[in-house]
C-alpha cells in the first residue's frame, strides 16, 4: 500500500515575459496549496515565461532570468513538491522542459519531445527536441513528465509508464478553439484506457495577444474517469487525492460542460479584459454605429471591464439612419458606458474640397466610403492619443475575410473583440447576450446589416447571404477545402470564386489589422501565413 | 578523359503561387539555353512555386498543380536535363525537393536535409527532412544534389561526393542582406577545398514581400576559384563547360564586386519595383516633406518605376517651413514627377473643432502632431483609392524602431522602402544616389532632421544622435545584446535604457505597419517575432 498523496492542480494566468512576476505567483499559489495540505502541486508549461514568449527565448539574460526564478522556487519547495515547466539551456541548445523541485533540489528534468510547429506554433524555432522520459519518484509513486503536445502521440506516455510511471502530469499550454474542450478529455481517457494509469492535465489560463488558453484542467483516474473539472476562464487551484492508484477529487468539479455560445462569449470577453489589463490600459473606446458588430463588441468590452471603462460614440454622417442613432444611444444608456456623438461631414467635407482638383470628372466609388471611415477612424484614435484609452475594433471574420473593411478606417485600432468570429455567429452571441440580459435592443439584431456609407446600402446586396458566405468562408479558411470541393457540396461556383478571389486580393488588408482573439482554428493571426504578393489562383 | 558537359545556371525572377507562369518561364530558358548549346540547365530552390511559398504549400490542389507543371517540365526536356525544385508530397508527408528532368522521365529527385526554421524561414512548418544523398548519373558526370541550407553544413556535401558526385548542384533561395555575398562565395569554396569537387550555385533574383532575393549565382572550380560570379539584381543565364573535373566560364562575369551602397541601394529599388508590379499597381503616390526620408523614397520609386510611376504630394500646415516645400517642389521637378500640395489645415481644424469638448481643459500633446500625420495619411489614402496608386510609405529603421512613427498618419501605405534602412544610412544613400545624379537638393541632407510636427522641433531633441541611436539599435536588435554588454561598450546607461524601453514598447506599432524590404539580418518583419503583451523589463 502507497503512501497517500495530495494533488493540487495550478490553474494561473501568467503575463507574458514577466519571469519575475510569475515566479512570485507561482511561489504564492505553493504556499496556498502547503496550507491546504498537499504534497505536490503542478504548474503549467512554461510557467516561468508564460507561454507563448516568442523571440523572448532568443534574448541572451534568459537563463540567467530562469536561474534567479529558480533559486526562488527551490526556496518555496520547503514544504511542497512543485512540478513547474521553464525553458532550460543546455550546452547552447535549448529545451522545453518540466521539473519537479522538492526541499531545495531539482528531483528530475524532463525536455518535451513533440514541438508543435504548425498552426500558431513556432517551438522548432526555439527548442530541441528532448530524447527520453523522465519518471521521478515521490513518496512511493512514480512522477511521469509530459509537456503539451506529447501526450497527442502514445509514445511518451507509454515511454513514461513503461519507465514505471504511476501518475502521468502533463504540462500544457493549450490555446481555446471551439470544441477543443471534449477532445483534451478524450484524448487522456484514451491514454488511461490504454496504460491504466492516472494523469494530470494542468492548463494555464487567459488571453495572450491574439491566443487565449481556457485552463479547463483536469483529472483522470486510472479507471479512464474524469474526477475533476476545473472551471474555464478563471485562475483556479483544485485538489485530488491519489492513494494505491485510485484517484479521486479533493475539491468539487466546477464547470458544468458550457454550451459553444456561452463558451465563445467568456473567451472574447477574457481576451479583451486581458489585452487592455496586461497591456495597462485605462479603458477602451469604440465607434458605435448602430450595427450589430459594434453593439456585441461594447457588450464584451462592457462585461470584461466594466462599463465605467468603457467609452462609446456615435460619429454619424448623412447616411447614419435615424434608427442607428437612437438604438447606440439606448445601448449605450442601457450598459451604462459614457456615449458621446461627433459628426464626421465637416471633415468630409474638408478632405474633398482638399481633393476637389484630383477628383473632378471622376466617378463616386468606395475612395468617399472609405473617406467616411478614416474620418471616423482619425476621431478614435485622436482620443485614445489624449485619454490613453484603446481604441477597440468592431469588425467580424466574415469581413475581414473578404476585406468589407476599410485600413486606417475602422480596422483603427489596438484589438479586434470579433476579429475571429464570423457574421452568423455574431448574431447568435447577440441573442446569447441577451438571454443574460436585455442591452442590445432587438431591432439591432434583427435588422438587415448595413455599413451606412452610401444611400440604402445593404451588406447583401454585393455578398452572398451571411449563412452562405459564412460556410463558405470556412470551409475554404478552416479546412482547407479547394474551390471544386467547395461547389460539389452544394454552393454556386459564382458565389464561391467570388469569395475566393476576395479573400486571396485582401491579405494586405489584414496583414496591417490589429490583432484580436482568436477562437477558431484557423484564425487571421500567426496561423494563417500567405504571401501578399501571390500569383495562386483559385481553382485552376 | 569525360565527356565535355555544358550547363547554364538559370537566374530568374518568379511570382510566388504562379506555377503555371513560373513554369513557362523555366521552359523558355530551357529552350534558349539549348539552342546556346548546354546539356544542363540549373535552376533555384522551389523554382516552381517561387519562394516562399508560405502557407500556400498546405492548399489541396498543390500536388495537382505540380503534377501539370511536371508534365510540361519533362516536355520541354528533350534536348537538355532539367534541375529544378519544387515541393513533392510523398504518403502525405511534403518534401523541398531538387529534381533532374532529361527526354520525359526524372533521372533523380533528391529531397533537402536541412530545413531552416530561424530568422525569417518557417520550412519546419511545411516539411519534413529528407535523409539519403542523390547522385545522378548524366553523361559521364555524377551530379550530387543539394538544396540552399544543405550546403551550411558539410554533411549533404560529403555524403554527395562520398556517393560518387563529381558536380555539386546546389539550388537556392537565398534572400539578401548587406555582406551576405561574400559569405555565399567563402563558404562554396571551403566546400571546393575540402572536397576537391566543383559547385554551381544557383540563387533566385526580385522581391516577394518584405524579402528581396539578389540572385549572385556563381560557379565554384574543384581548386576553389570562383570561375563564373553571375550579376546582382537581374534575371540572368550564365554558362560554364566542366570538362576533366575541370570548371571553366563560357560567359563572361557580369559583377565587379560592388560596395555596400551601391548593392543596399539596388536592393531597394529591387523591392519596390517587384512589390509594384507583382501586384500590379499602376503605381506609386507617396508625402513628400522637404525631409530625406522621403526624398529618398521619392529617388528610389522613380528609379524602380520610371517617374511617370510616381506622384509626390506635399501636405503643409503651420510648421512647415518654406525650405520644406521649396525643397520639395525643386526635387519632384528635378526628377520629373508629377507634384502637387494639398494643404491640412481646413481638416485638422474641423478635427479638432469636433473634438474640442473633449480637449477642452487639457494639454497639447502627441494627439496633436498625429492628428497631422493623420490627416495626410487620410489623404493619400484618398488619391490611391481613387487612382490605384499605392501609397509607398517613407519611414525609416531608426523611427519604426522607437515608435517615432504615426500609425495610421505617416505608417499608412502599402509598402515601406526604408523600413530596414537605419537613419544614418538613410543619409549615405542619399550621398551614394547624388553621386549618381544630383537629384536630392544638397539641403535636404544637411538640414537636421525635424518632423515638422511642433514648432522649431528636431528629432535630436528628443532622441540621442542618430549614430548614437542607430549603434544601439543595432547591437539591440540585430545582435541581440543585452543592455548591460551594450552600455559595456561606452554607450551611456540612460540612452541605452530608454531606446530599449521605446523598442520594447512600441511593438504594437510594428504590428500594423506596412511590410517592407528587408535588408538587414533582422528586420522588422518575419524575423522578429516579439509579443505585444510582454511583461520584459530590459536590464532586470
């Protein structure tokens, strides 16, 4: 019979680079778990950086930054085994590793031996791959290291098992996208089912940049039972119990399995709140037009930092209805958040007098349109210069898929809330929004989408439907579908080379918009890497 | 005694994605090279996608896309072998690949060992390496295949000529950077040296995107003389005969060793006209200032595009000075573009007429001067939408490194010439292209540098001497030196902290710039990849 071991599971939101901070976090969230009772507490990948830190790793005062956070950890292991993951140099080739540090010593290092390098993951660019499994053993058990993407193949968990594992602890750094949650779950179910052994699936938490990691750790037993679910989008620290290799929850399971929307809704609002904290914003203002994408976004910004943070106007023109002024200021008046309207036709106006001579004789086309937004855009960012607030992006993925947005225009600004979440979607959280409580007011959502740049413009008058385009969309981004297969699963070939060809033209656009979060698993980050310059042409 | 062999290396200029159009470009130059009597032709690295291709590589119809490429390639190779690269998929797993084609059928496809995964390359995220030499046999010659990275190391070399290879292929897609020339033809040689083998470098020429390839393909002896140095910035066709292991020119060199200047200068207007005209726009519009940035901006356009290309707009408002615009004015006219002046002052006065509430009580500050900015980004933003002219964006290194840079105001365009040229090169490029021509008023280079944003302002007020500046960039960025080594070498603590601080914290601004022609070991596009929420402290 095993001696009895008490689990705590370190759910913490790092700050990028801040190895200093993190490393007190860190010392902090250890001495809770002592206190609590446990014999060992497990970080996440990375922990001392954050993840993901990107060229960080590159700096040369790195490991001596790691070996001063070190020397704090091994103090604050006096009472409690940590198991904390950090980048390791040795003879010049760098590692991404996981350690257990106990009274003082390093009991064993592990160097992950999967380095994702697809999607939004560069880690070949830093690191080597480790060779070996590492099992350290602690009070009678056997400690099995992981990292992340080791555990999506079989062999370093059976490697570790075979090396006389009895508890698997992973280490991850593993960004949201929807749908992700069921698969982690399964994929370690799978491992228990396999090799009989427990694990531990430790996740960070919060918005970094474009990405944002959910937490959503957990605990499987032997048995292939998922005995804890930590909660998503909040820092945690839960507590299981393994005694003769039965695993069981010391803290209660808090996360009800949440539906998409609800799911979607906090990884926004969690991006958002993140950025504008981590980054030290005072507030964020935003372009309210009346529209959807700007009524869901100043809800978000509203429920990620409050709505005395949160600043709205309303910069009409002569095609600003009458409707889309009164329902952003009864948004606006409904979340509380200051709202003020300034009118853009006298700098119009200025600008094309200005441009009078080089525009005489030509015909009106999308340059007055495009006009509209940058004085729009200026507004913004003229008080966000003087306030210190950031200006918040309101634009979705299907337009910014197919460049329906102006640069400098309302791509202005420092975070997109909707960058990655297409038009269908953005009505759905609307409506989700809603069902929490009524601030959007109805006709907002149920109205036909308009940018309001020219007399009686609708958004469908020059795209497909949002339900075709959507699907469209992401069938050609996501899933790398070809435009054949596109159309043999049911959709006009005039709609989907349309599409297409909008997307291919308009990378310039996007590679000079802001950054925002990302949800899917393909969003217009550093997922998705295509030349400007670019002679493909679709379906030929 | 062998058979004589004649080989023409193939210098071209491809349009990443177009492989239909690269590929009747490479049979073009295969036709014209056997009517001039060679057996083989050679030509770059992925020659028939261009490179990179980024994330092109993972779209569906790739395979498909080669496979009629191929089919065309092993036509046109009836009179003379074909070496070529391309991507190959093989059981799903992709491969950058080097091939000979000879009557129909390939006599050999060898795939590349070293993958580079630093800097600006991201080949670990499309392939996988390949293990085994290639020696093809062809006319009584053994050609041992390499691809670009392979030859940075000696092991593909040795493994070739240890398998029999009496002709090292090596196909490139080498990108410039200042001093890179020389280190391409040191390298070679050593290999000649080691191996007593001959070599034929093959590197592709023109711009894609933020990276310009110089071309420079050369021809190594097995007694390690360069016999044949192929021209810099040029399409071009070079012949060598190999008879008896011996290597020997049948074209003449094309390249007296250029200086720094004179190549940094070429890479410039390389990447403007390719970034242009890939793109097909008319042309180009750009701010003149009376300032040097973009007076050399304004030189390099012209140059890369003829002035008939390029249109020059200067925009005053109070602080510019009389010199500024007669400066300005005496330039255009000098180099024959078309030039006009719109002034801000209607529309920064209604800006901040319509702000006036929100300033009212508060200082003047920044907002200010990048109200200004913006109001000429606005503008030219205008005349490209309405004209097609892309607005070629004029900042240099230096500001894009501090932040010292509108977003959205001076940072809005499509392309930025001088965005890897630090300020005191700005300078010596000025000199160089006078040198040339006197088309920069004599003026413009002396006159301290001033943003003309504020009254009486210059950038030396606020920022340490350029030379100073530039050197601590430089040793910060390129070299990644830490502040402490820096302020070692005779740099005062101070300015070298608050130059660290501006670069760390501006990376927001870098996000949204424009790309633009790197020339450097870093620039500021692909090869720096820093967080924006980055909790870093320099010096801790």
């Amino acid at each position: 019979m095993t001696q009895s071991l008490n689990i705590a599971l370190a759910q913490c939101n790092f700050l990028v680079g801040d190895i200093p901070g993190n490393t007190t976090l860190i010392c902090q969230q250890a001495a809770e778990a002592a206190v609590a009772g446990a014999d060992l507490i497990v970080f996440s990948e990375l922990a001392l950086t954050g993840y993901p830190p990107e060229d960080l790793l590159l700096r040369p005062s790195l490991q001596r930054r790691i070996d001063t956070a070190l020397e704090q950890i091994a103090a604050a292991s006096s009472e409690i085994a940590i198991a904390i993951g950090y980048p390791w140099m040795d003879n010049d080739v760098l590692y991404n590793c996981a350690a257990v540090w106990y009274r003082g010593e390093e009991l064993g290092r592990y160097a992950k031996q999967y380095l994702p390098n697809y999607q939004v993951f560069d880690e070949k660019r830093y690191f080597t791959e480790g060779i070996d499994s590492c099992v350290i053993p602690f009070r009678g058990h056997q400690l099995g290291l992981t990292v992340c993407e080791d555990v999506w193949f079989d062999g370093p968990v059976d490697d570790a098992v075979n090396a006389g594992a009895t508890l698997i602890l992973n280490l991850n750094a593993s960004p949201f996208h929807m749908g992700k949650l069921e698969e982690r779950v399964e994929l370690m179910q799978r491992h228990a089912t396999r090799c009989k052994v427990p694990l531990l699936y430790v996740n960070q938490v919060g918005g970094q940049d474009e990405l944002v990691f959910d937490g959503s750790s957990f605990a499987i037993s032997a048995e292939a039972h998922c005995v804890l679910q930590m909660p998503s989008w909040q820092s945690a620290l839960g507590y299981v119990q393994l005694q003769d290799q039965q695993l069981s929850a010391i803290s209660a399971s808090q996360l009800a399995r949440e539906d998409d929307l609800a799911s979607l809704y906090q990884a926004l609002v969690l991006g958002v709140r993140d950025y504008v904290n981590k980054n030290r914003f005072p507030g964020v203002v935003l372009g309210l037009s009346g529209g959807i994408d700007s009524a869901l976004t100043l809800a978000i910004a509203a429920d990620a930092l409050g709505p005395e943070r949160v600043r709205a106007v309303m910069m009409p023109f002569t095609y600003t209805s009458d409707m889309s002024k009164s329902d952003a200021s009864l948004q606006a008046e409904a979340m509380g958040v200051r709202y003020e309207s300034i009118s853009i036709e006298p700098m119009y106006r200025e600008f094309m007098a200005g441009l009078s001579d080089n525009f005489a004789g030509l015909a009106v086309d999308t340059t007055e349109e495009n006009l509209q937004s940058r004085c729009r855009g200026v507004l913004l960012m003229a008080l966000s210069n003087k306030t210190g607030y950031m200006v918040l992006t309101t634009g979705n993925k299907s337009e910014m898929a197919v460049g329906y947005a102006t640069l400098y225009g309302d791509m202005a600004g420092g975070y997109g809330a909707l960058k990655d979440v297409y038009k269908t979607k953005v009505f759905a959280l609307a409506d989700y929004r809603n069902s929490i409580s009524p601030i959007i007011p109805q006709r907002v959502i149920d109205r036909p989408p308009s940018a309001e740049l020219a007399p009686d413009q609708k958004d469908e008058d020059s795209l497909p439907p949002y339900p075709v385009l959507d699907s469209i969309l992401e069938r050609y981004i996501e899933h790398d579908d070809s435009a054949d297969s596109i159309i043999a699963a049911g959709y006009e070939r005039e709609d989907v080379m349309r599409v297409i060809r909008l997307v291919d033209v308009t990378e310039y656009k996007r590679r000079q918009a802001p950054i925002g979060v990302r949800v899917t698993r393909r969003g217009f980050g550093r997922d998705r890497r295509y030349p400007v310059t670019n002679g493909w042409k679709a379906g030929v």
